[in-house]
C-alpha cells in the first residue's frame, strides 16, 4: 500500500488541479459548448480524486485530502491572468490543453508503476482512459477555435 499511497497522492493532486482548472477557464470562456463541458468535467475531476481518496481511507489507516500542486496553482493563475487581459477562448484553451498534458502524464506515470495493486491500477486505467479523451475534446475545441 505504500507504493499505492505515493501514486494516489499524487493523481489526486493533479485531478484537484484538474478540477479547479476546468471550472476557472469553464467561467471565462464564451462558447456555450465549452463552458458546459468545462464546469462538467471539473466535477468529474473532483469525483475522480474523491474515489481515489475513498479507496485508501478504506484500505488503509492514511487520511488523503490532497488540494492540489503548486504548479497546478501557478498554472490556473496563468489562465486567469490571460482571462483578465481579454484572452480569448483560444488561448484559454491552449492553456487547458497544457494542464491536460500533465494529467495524462500523470495516469501515464501511475499506470507505468509496476508496484502499484491491482486494485488501484484497474481504477486508475479507467480514469485514465476518460483523461485522455479529455484531452483530445479539449485539443479539438482549441483547433476549431483558431479564427
């Protein structure tokens, strides 16, 4: 469980990033489309690390409330900044799609840890896949909003 401890610490980081990231740019971004998906998929991400957490607390005596990075934090502030200086979707979108490549860097990571249980390598290549297809819709979004 050790093992397990450190990887899951660290998703559920990132998915707190993850979560606080979609909602602030789902605020600022114009499209209906990509708003909704965004405000969504920030509950998805708090979902995901509630799932993470749960599964240690019940197998294990650690407590994980993890809230996230510093650079995830030093990142939304960078989204944040380009939405305030009048940033359109695009670049809020480009910045989206740059926390989504950690986040998949991440699962990437997690899934390569061959000390990792079972248990916790079924439930993270589930969430994983859905990261991924994330990201893509996000890459999309971003493509079809180059004017």
């Amino acid at each position: 469980m050790a093992n397990d401890d450190k990887v899951i610490r660290n998703l559920i980081a990132v998915l707190r990033d993850g979560e606080k990231g979609f909602a602030d740019i789902g605020e600022h971004l114009k499209h209906p489309e990509h708003r909704s998906f965004f405000l969504e998929e920030s509950r998805v991400r708090g979902a995901y690390a509630l799932d993470l957490e749960r599964h240690v607390n019940r197998v294990s005596d650690a407590e994980i409330h993890e809230t996230g990075t510093a650079a995830g934090a030093l990142h939304r502030a960078w989204g944040d900044l380009k939405a305030k200086l009048g940033g359109d979707d695009h670049a809020l979108l480009e910045t989206a799609e740059q926390g989504e490549d950690a986040a998949k860097k991440a699962y990437q990571d997690a899934l390569a840890d061959v000390a990792i249980s079972d248990t916790v390598r079924a439930l993270i290549a589930q969430q994983s896949e859905h990261v991924q297809r994330s990201h893509d819709l996000v890459r999309d979004f971003r493509n079809a909003s180059k004017v």
